[in-house]
C-alpha cells in the first residue's frame, strides 16, 4: 500500500506507542508482507537516532517445525530471540500471517510444548519491562488471509484497521490521547472496587477485583486498543459464563464457549465448534484453568467479530476474559503458558455490576 496512512501509522508507532530515543534498540518482526509498514517504521526510527533491527519471518519455517521438529528441536529458542530478550529496548510485532489458519492442523501438544519453552524469553521482557529498560508494542498489517478470516474484501479490511487505529485522522496521536483521557476516568473510579457480577444471556458470575489494579490499555502496547482491564482474584470466580464471539487461539476458532468456574477454577467447559481443543489448552498447565484477566472493550470502530483478538477484545459495549497468565502490573499472579482471550457481547442484553453500582447496561458504560 502506498498510502500517507502508512507514513501516520509509523510515525505513531515510533513516537507514541515506542516513543523511542536516540540509543534505542527496536527489534521489528513480522512477515514480508508488511514491507510497507516495515520501511516507514525503519525509516521513522532511523530519524530519532534509534537502531532498527528488522527480524523478518517466514511463517511457512514455523509450520514446518511445529510439524517435523524433534521435542528437542521444538524447545530449542533462538540465539537471536535471547540475545533481543536481554540486549532490545523495544519491540513492534507486526503481525502479518497470510494464512491464519496455517497451524489449525498441528497438534495442539506440539504447539504447546513450543509455548512452554518460550515462557522464559517472555519473563526476561516481563522482568526487562517492569525495570523500565524495555517497551513494547504489537500491530497488525492487513492481509489477505485476515481479511477472509474477517468476512471482508482485502481494501475493507484495510480500511477498518486503518479507522479503528484513528489513521484517518490528520493527527493520530492526539485522538489516542482523548481515548487514554476518557478510559482513566473509569480506573479511577475503579480504584478500590472490590466485586464484579456479570449477567446476560447465559451468563451469571461473580468475581474479585479487590486491591487490584487496572490498566489503561490506550493504544501504546497494543495498536489499536480501547480497554482496561485488571487480574481478578485468582480464586475468586464462581457462576457461568457464554461467549458467543469466536474466541481463535494458535490458528484455531473456537465458537460457543461456555466456562463453570468454582472458587476461580474452571470446573466445567464446552463448545459448539473445537470442543475438543477448548480442553486440551484447559489441561495445558495448572494455571490454565484460572483467569488472568478481566477487562472492558470501549472502541467504537470496532463493531463486528474479525477473528483477530487485537481487535474483537476491544469492541465497544464488551468485557473479555484470559484464562491463564496474568499481567503482573495488575497484582495478578496466576501463572500460565496460556493467555487466551475470551469476548463476551453484552451490547444487546446484559449488565455488569460494580459493587452495589450499575457499571454497564446493553453495552454502554452509565457512570
């Protein structure tokens, strides 16, 4: 794409999302199908004096190990990924898969021992980032293969990213800006909440937000975004839930997924579509089975499912949860080589209850 959108994504990636400096280290992966996003990133980097180091990936090696690939061979990392995880003081994963459903047929074990073996890269950015010596940021790049997955022609798609990232705006930044303004007026008003009840067609559950912190997710991590979400308590769920949004996970979509959960454990799980991959990733590991996270979607542009999380867990008038890890940043301490997000639709029928307070009603935010 040659387009002046282009040139405002990158030039908010670098200055808002990453805002890099001159001495900065940005590790940039994705896929070659991003070039155009990739040069106007390199080339904004290059300007503020920072050090861009491209690590471009061909999907179609992940699939051939996941596929061929000794046990060994799928927990061996990448020099190059440890020496990112500890040397790169940012990081923008523009994701830009062609074929999104590529790894739908690997079995689901092999995929998970690779996740496992990758959670130590993950702790040292954790650790890197919570000493502020690390940033990061993820995108998505539009493709052909999202754009089926969305139902949608190639320049639809293009254009629905390109305005819920606000890079119709002359002035991209500044609009984020207004959102991050809007969203910390709902943490502050969180700020020492303590019981969440969820209701809606099928749905009736009641978690702990006690002392826990939530985040303003304004567009600097993930891009676009418009949430903020928390780690309820990691015993604290009891009651039922439905999500009627297909909830995709390493390739794969899950629809109808309905979740029991007794003192935070998921003690009951079923699905319509991929039932039988709902429970192998609920057996992944102990901490799979509990929430990590519970957040509120508020972006407006964001009105239809795409199957892509980056997006359907920021849709307006939803909540989502993660089964798995939790952000630590939150008080959170579940522990995971899961994080899956779920998205519960409550734009038509549903309430979310803050304490004695009516926070949410059919989607829109009352306080």
């Amino acid at each position: 794409m040659n387009d002046i959108r282009i040139e405002r994504w990158a030039h908010t990636l670098v200055h808002y999302c990453l805002y890099l400096k001159p001495g900065d280290i940005l590790a940039i992966q994705a896929t070659p199908l991003a070039t155009p996003l990739i040069e106007a990133v390199y080339r904004e980097a290059l300007r503020v004096g920072a050090q861009p180091i491209p690590l471009i990936e061909l999907e179609e090696l992940t699939q051939i190990l996941l596929r061929e690939g000794s046990d060994s061979q799928l927990t061996t990392l990448s020099p190059v990924t440890l020496m990112m995880a500890e040397k790169a003081t940012a990081r923008l994963n523009i994701s830009s898969s062609n074929n999104p459903k590529a790894l739908s047929t690997v079995p689901p074990a092999r995929s998970a021992k690779r996740q496992q073996a990758s959670r130590s890269i993950a702790s040292t950015f954790r650790q890197r980032e919570q000493a502020g010596e690390f940033r990061w940021c993820g995108t998505l790049y539009p493709t052909t293969g999202y754009a089926q997955e969305a139902n949608m022609s190639l320049k639809e798609f293009e254009e629905f990213v390109f305005d819920v990232c606000f890079l119709n705006d002359p002035d991209p930044i500044a609009r984020w800006k207004e959102l991050a303004g809007r969203q910390q007026r709902y943490v502050d008003w969180l700020v020492g909440k303590k019981q969440v009840h969820v209701l809606g067609e099928g749905t009736d559950l009641r978690l702990s937000i006690a002392d826990r912190i939530f985040i303003n997710s304004d567009g600097k991590r993930n891009f676009p975004s418009g949430e903020f979400f928390t780690g309820p308590i990691e015993n604290s769920a009891n009651g039922v839930i439905q999500f009627d949004v297909p909830a995709t996970y390493g390739g794969r979509s899950v629809e109808g997924v309905r979740l029991v959960f007794q003192e935070g454990k998921v003690v009951e799980a079923s699905a319509r579509q991929g039932n039988d991959y709902l429970q192998q990733m609920l057996n992944m590991d102990d901490g799979a089975r509990y929430l990590g996270e519970f957040a509120f979607g508020i972006n407006k542009g964001v009105t239809q499912a795409t199957k892509q999380i980056l997006f359907d867990e920021k849709m307006g008038g939803t909540i989502h949860m993660a089964l798995g890890a939790s952000y630590p940043e939150t008080g959170g301490l579940n522990k995971s080589a899961l994080h899956w997000d779920m998205v519960c639709d409550l734009r038509t029928s549903g309430e979310v209850w803050i304490d004695d307070t009516l926070f949410l009603k059919d989607g829109q935010i009352l306080i």
